[in-house]
C-alpha cells in the first residue's frame, strides 16, 4: 500500500466538544495516521471537571487543495472523565467513534469538525456524604450511550 501521507508532523490543537470539554492538546501524524492526547476540562463553580484522552486517527478519502493529507478521518478515542464537587465524585471511562473532517485555511492550520457516539466502559459514583433527598426521589439519570461532537482549530508543524 502507498501511503497518503509520506510526511511526519506534530500538530497542536485547542477546542471545544462532549466529552472532551474545552481541551488542548496534540496529535503526531505518521503516513495517514495519528497518535494523541488532550486534556479538558471546563470552568464550573464548585465541581471540578477533568477529561484525558489519548486518540488514535486514520485519514481517509482525497486530499484538499492546501495540505496534503486525506480531509476525512476516522477517530476513536478512550476518554477518562472525573467529576468532583462537595458531594459526589463521578468517574466514567468512555470509549468514542467518530467521524471528522479537517478545513484547512493555510497549508499549515485549519479546523477540524467531527461527530459521533460514546459508550460508557466504566462508571463509578461514590457520595462523600449522606444524601439529602428521600431513596424514593432518585434524581441521578444515567445514559450509557451519548452524542458527541467537536470542533477545534489546529496547527501542523
């Protein structure tokens, strides 16, 4: 097979997205495919938010006018999610596919969209004190499978 890609590249990238929250981050590029992580987290008043997520990304499909990668990819990512507040911490492990496209606005930068599904892999919720409400008024919801989409800006070197 001949690869798409013959280059190497770092690219780093900050955005926005479910479950990966407001992250930053980098992927190395190797032929069409990536290796990566970003941290998240968002700014809430009494909780703490945290999500890791090591990525893998293959590119597929023709290359666009400005860089010489693929424009669509496949990505599928592991995310640990944490979230703390006075109350409860919450532990989840997902696991997510998805679909992505990169618009590139230089040879060098560009945005990239992608949309899919997570699976819960691992839920854990421990109270760190006694709960106030009535056992009958449980008002914990709980979905195993969730929406996710992203959007972040990125520079290749």
């Amino acid at each position: 097979m001949v690869p798409l890609f013959a280059q190497q590249a770092i690219q780093v990238q900050s955005g926005i997205g479910f479950p990966a929250l407001l992250h930053g981050g980098a992927l190395y590029y190797w032929q069409d495919h990536a290796l990566g992580v970003t941290v998240g987290s968002l700014p809430d008043e009494g909780s703490t938010l945290l999500c890791i997520s090591p990525t893998y990304r293959y590119h597929f499909g023709t290359c666009g006018r400005l860089g010489p990668m693929p424009k669509w990819y496949f990505q599928a990512s592991l995310h640990y999610f944490k979230d703390c507040n006075d109350s409860r911490v919450v532990t989840d492990i997902l696991l997510s596919p998805r679909i992505g496209r990169d618009i590139m606005v230089s040879h060098n930068s560009g945005i990239s969209l992608n949309l899919g599904f997570s699976v819960e892999a691992y839920h854990h919720k421990r109270y760190l004190e006694p709960r106030s409400t009535p056992s009958w008024f449980n008002t914990d919801i709980h979905f195993p499978i969730l929406p996710n989409a992203g959007l972040s800006v990125f520079y290749r070197f």
